[in-house]
C-alpha cells in the first residue's frame, strides 16, 4: 500500500499563502456523542466523514492522526458462495453503509500530511473540500480560507535512478517540441519516428519482459536518463512524462523523474475475510515516519525540491 505526502498550506482571500496546522483544523470539527454532525454529502450520494482525531506528542515533536470514512451504499459488491451460481446480496440496515477508509498522520513540526492511498476511499481532493468545509463553515463569504495539500517532489530523482541497475523499463512520453539535434540513440530513433508520421506527441514503453533475468541494457538506459535529465533543466522540454523501473534483491523500484512525488510503500498481512484495521495503519505509518523509527520525517526534509 502507498502512502504519500503533502505540505499544509492555507491562503486567505489577499493570496497571503502560508503553511498550515492540521490540527488548528480539528478544532473546527462538531463535538458530541456521535460523529452525525460531522458527515458530509459532496461526492454524488456518498458521504465522508472525519471519525478519530487525536494527538501522539514525541519528545520534542508533536503527531496527529486523522482517520477518515467514505460511506456509500450503492454499487454494493455480492456475496458469492462455492457451488451455488447465483450472487446473494449484502444485507445493509438503515444506518449501515460500506465503509471505504484512510488515516493521515501530520507532522506539526515540519507541516507535512502522511495520506494513506486508497484507491476506494477519497482522493486528495475529496479530503481538501472537507477541510475547507468545516473550516469556513460559519464564516463570511469574504473571510474564507483555502486550506491545499500540496504534494512533496522528490528532489534527486535523476540522480537516484543513473544508480541503477537491473532495468526492468523505461516509459516516456514526448512532444515534437524537441529539437532533434540534441537527442541521440534510442530517443532520437524515437523522436524520428514522431515525425515521419507528423505526430504531436508520443508516448512509449520499453520493457525486459516478465522473466526476473531479463533486463535492459544498463548503458543505454543511462544514457536516455542523461538525456531526459538535460532537456528537462530547459523549462520548455517537451518531455510530459519520464518513469524507469528497476530491480533490486528480487524487489522492483520506480522512479518518476519530472514528476516524482515522495511516497512509501508498506505491507500488511491481512487475515482472509478481514478488513485492514486503522490501528494496524497508524503502527506502521509511525515506525516509517518517526523520527525514531524510520525516519522518513528527516529523509523528506533533505530530499523535497
């Protein structure tokens, strides 16, 4: 599972930007026995709502959590059982829905937000119009905030990725906005291609195949790298995208390299017929982002552009 992250910014009506306590936001937020008050309907019949909120001081910084629940009760999945063909419905009663979650961790220190990534949940986005919801919920119109998660890019993305070796791939797409001239060897045999059927972009995928011993020639996938890298530090590159993908001890890891945003990617051993417990995330969110465990806090501060 990915997780991915963000700095916290807020801008007030004068563009004023400035980075951003999540947990200023928490205050904001409906108190009471229940979390009714706190559910919103924005995305179509869906609705979200902040369960949890709490705070985990360490030492000299302070971590907040904030678990999050998208409830949906269409496009509900069936119940199939062996031997039998036809699907039963999952039974759901008034106030019950399918429950579709994710946790973020916020760093006060640093204004960063560790987002869990789940594809079923909420985007990024979906989680912004929230926040700005409770926050300006009461407020003049000519008094309300923006609150933006603003993901964090990796910094040496080329430099990481002309370490590699064992290239599974190279994928990338182009315009005819390059000069010709200036590319060689497989982006230049690429880029003829463009223009011999006067395209306006391309976009290809290189790859060794699924056999764990077949790779791509080292030397002049390297060599490519070198080549996006110097057209990118021209503002007006016609590179749009630029991923390689490599392997290291059995294990793949892939590299954006215009635009790379700093992620983690953790496991989880989920018991057959169970759902994966917040508890289980926040643990392992803490042990890669804690300073005294793995330290991603530290990695992303020296690595961020």
């Amino acid at each position: 599972m990915k997780f991915y992250y963000f700095e916290v910014h807020i801008i007030d009506q004068n563009n004023n930007d400035k980075l951003f306590n999540l947990l200023q936001w928490s205050f904001c937020l409906p108190k009471g026995n229940n979390n009714d008050d706190r559910v919103v309907s924005f995305l179509g019949d869906d609705k979200v709502r902040c369960d949890k909120t709490y705070s985990d001081p360490q030492n000299t910084n302070n971590f907040d959590y904030f678990h999050f629940t998208k409830l949906r009760d269409k496009s509900i999945p069936a119940k199939a059982t062996l031997g039998v063909t036809n699907l039963t419905d999952i039974r759901l009663g008034r106030n019950e829905y399918i429950a579709e979650d994710l946790t973020i961790l916020f760093d006060e220190t640093n204004y960063v937000a560790m987002i869990q990534n789940n594809i079923y949940s909420l985007s990024v986005g979906a989680i912004a119009k929230y926040l700005n919801y409770f926050w300006n919920k009461g407020k003049d119109e000519k008094d309300y905030e923006t609150i933006e998660l603003r993901p964090i890019f990796e910094k040496d993305a080329f430099k990481s990725a002309k370490k590699g070796k064992n290239f599974k791939s190279i994928e990338f797409t182009m315009a005819n906005s390059i000069k010709r001239k200036s590319l060689s060897g497989l982006m230049g045999a690429t880029f003829d291609s463009l223009e011999m059927a006067k395209g306006q972009k391309i976009q290809i995928k290189i790859s060794a195949g699924r056999k764990s011993d077949s790779v791509l020639d080292n030397k002049e996938i390297i060599s490519e790298i070198n080549q996006i890298e110097q057209e990118t530090a021209n503002k007006t590159s016609g590179f749009e995208k630029a991923t390689v993908k490599w392997q290291i001890n059995n294990k793949y890891k892939a590299v954006d390299l215009i635009n790379g945003r700093i992620c983690s990617s953790l496991s989880f051993d989920i018991p057959l017929k169970h759902s994966l417990h917040q508890h289980e995330v926040e643990e392992k969110m803490k042990k890669e982002y804690y300073p005294n465990f793995g330290n991603k806090m530290q990695y992303i501060q020296n690595h961020k552009i």
